[in-house]
C-alpha cells in the first residue's frame, strides 16, 4: 500500500520534518511555491501537518477533497479554520499539556527580566558602563500582584509558579473558576487596576483580538507591567507602543507579536521592553514531546484508533 500523502503547511522543527518524511509522501507548502503542482496532489492529500502559528483557510480545506485530518504542533490553532473543517468533519489535532511548563516557565523568565531589567543590565555591564556607577533599581517581584488573563492550563502553571514567588494572584477568564482560590475579575480592565504584572495566557483568535488595548493599559498604570506569552494578535500593538512610549504603564515583555518575525523598529528601540522571538515552548524535551505528539495524532488517524488530542467543536 503506498504511504499516505501529506501537505505540510509550515517550516518545522527538523526532526519532526525528517519524522514526517519517513513515514508519509510530504508536499512540502506546495500550495504556496508551486500551485500548479499543487493542483495536480490536492486531490489526494489526505491530512495536514500544521504548526501553531500557521494558516489553514476554508479555500483550502476546500481544494482538498480526500482530506482526513489536521495535525497542528502547537497547543494554540487560532490560524487553522475548525469551523470549516468540522463542517466537513474533518477533525483537527493539537498538542496540549505538552508544552504548559515551558510556556509557564518563560511567562516567569519574562515576568523577572523585565521587573529587575536583567537584559538592560546585561547590556551596560557589556558596554562597560559599570564602573560608572551600579545599575539603577528595579521592581521587586515577591510579594507583588501578579493579574492572569487567562486562568487555563498555561494560566494555572504560571499561577504556581508565581506562589512560589509569594504573589497575589487574581484573574479573569470568560467563566470564573472558584476552585482556583484566586480572585476574579470580570475583565480585564477591572483586573489591571488592580495589579502590578498583568500576564496574557489565552488562546488567539477572534475572541481575544486586540482584549488587551488602550483602556486595559490605561488601567494597568504607570508602575504596571505587561507580559504575553499568549499570541500577538491578544494585544493591540500599536496601544502597548503607545502606551510604553507616554509612560502610561512601566514596561513590558513580549514573547508574542501581530506579525511574526517583523517586529516593529519602534518596538525594538524602546528601552522599557524585553522582547523575546516566540520561544516560549522552544526547549528540545518540549519540542521532542510536541512532535511525537502530533505525530502521533497521525499515526492514530491514519492506524483507524482514537486520536490523541483532538479539539473540541
Ligand atoms: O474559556 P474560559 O473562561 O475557560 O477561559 C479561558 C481563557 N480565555 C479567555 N479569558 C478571557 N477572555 C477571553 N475572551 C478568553 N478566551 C479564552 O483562556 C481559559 O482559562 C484560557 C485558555 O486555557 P486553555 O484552553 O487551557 O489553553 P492553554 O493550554 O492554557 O493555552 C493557552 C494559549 C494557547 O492557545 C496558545 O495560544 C498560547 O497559550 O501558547
């Protein structure tokens, strides 16, 4: 029997990519370097290979009349189309729970950099400023407020982390959830006001676009920190830009952007910022496990069992 055929829609992690092509007839983003190749592989491309950030229209779902699946590496799916895939019952895969340490792990790294300036303070020792004088003072972190937009699994593991830290947890999803233990806010906005770090750890989409804007800033204040390590898309950019530039809050530290990989010039200027290249899931254990997971999604589809991970309708 010959090996299924695949299309994959993004760049991938080498070793998943050697991965896929061990065991599938890969189309490699046909779809985008060569469409009329394409046209002639869609009738038989029979799943997806996605990652996290890519995107999967309804025109193309639509060009793909065999399709079976789609295997996204990477817990958010927020440019893969599931309605129009679930219309045509074509269940999509991602990788959850996998990742959450990590991802909670550099919420912290993040949350720290920026409250004691460490990427600053590296700099100045670099250009040999110390000797001038020490490095100017930061915010202290134990014992601090610390917001969470977002109180799901990521949520959850940053807001154990941060209890370690001593801090005053509070956060706002759509639905309150009692069993946490932290207090709730309604929204956002009404969460700032009442925090020093606000972390974004919810999922992209239309639901969330632009969540964190002017008026959310506005109330986080001057002394406030924001972190994200959700999806660019979460935050109206160009209002934390704004919001960074006038001192309207003290600074912030982004693992996420609007459109990845251009990060705004404006952006990288800004002393008052720590800025990370989407990272936060980026250690080999996670992306070793993130691959065998989505992998294995397809291994279960295409062996006819349940599959591992699938998302709900
Ligand atoms: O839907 P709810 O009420 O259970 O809350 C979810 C929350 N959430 C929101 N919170 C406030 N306003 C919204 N419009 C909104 N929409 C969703 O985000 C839930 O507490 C949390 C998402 O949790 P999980 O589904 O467990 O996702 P996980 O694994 O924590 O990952 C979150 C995202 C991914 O989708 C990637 O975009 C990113 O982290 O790496």
């Amino acid at each position: 029997m010959s090996t299924p055929e695949i299309l994959s829609v993004a760049k991938f992690w080498p070793p998943y990519t050697a991965q896929l092509n061990e065991t599938y007839t890969v189309h490699d983003r046909l779809h985008q370097t060569d469409p009329a190749a394409f046209a002639l592989v869609a009738p038989r491309i029979r799943a997806i290979a996605a990652s996290g950030e890519a995107i999967v229209t309804r025109e193309l779902i639509a060009q793909l009349p065999a399709l079976e699946m789609i295997s996204v590496f990477g817990v958010g799916y927020d440019g893969v189309d599931v309605k129009a895939a679930h219309e045509r019952g074509i269940p999509v895969t991602n990788t959850p729970d996998v990742l959450t340490d990590d991802v909670a792990d550099m919420g912290m790294v993040l949350l720290l950099s920026i409250a004691r300036g460490v990427p600053q303070a590296e700099q100045y020792l670099r250009a040999g400023q110390w000797p001038q004088g020490p490095y100017k003072l930061g915010r202290k972190v134990t014992g601090a407020r610390l917001g969470i937009v977002g109180l799901g699994r990521i949520g959850q593991a940053i807001a154990t982390r941060a209890e370690g830290f001593g801090m005053r947890i509070a956060y706002t999803t759509r639905t309150e959830k009692p069993a946490s233990g932290y207090r709730y806010f309604p929204s956002a906005e009404a969460l700032a006001a009442e925090v020093d770090f606000l972390m974004v750890i919810t999922p992209g989409g239309a639901g969330t676009r632009k969540l964190i804007n002017a008026n959310v800033l506005k109330a986080l204040g001057p002394k406030g920190f924001l972190i994200n390590v959700a999806r660019g898309s979460v935050c109206d950019e160009q209002a934390v830009i704004e919001a960074l530039q006038n001192g309207t809050i003290a600074g912030a530290a982004l693992d996420v952007f609007e459109n990845e990989p251009n990060v705004p010039e404006v952006l990288r200027a800004l002393d008052n910022v720590v800025l990370t290249p989407h990272m936060a899931s980026g250690t080999w254990e996670t992306r070793r496990a993130m691959a065998d997971l989505a992998f294995g999604n397809l291994g279960a589809h295409f062996a006819g069992q349940p599959l591992l991970t699938p998302v709900p309708a």
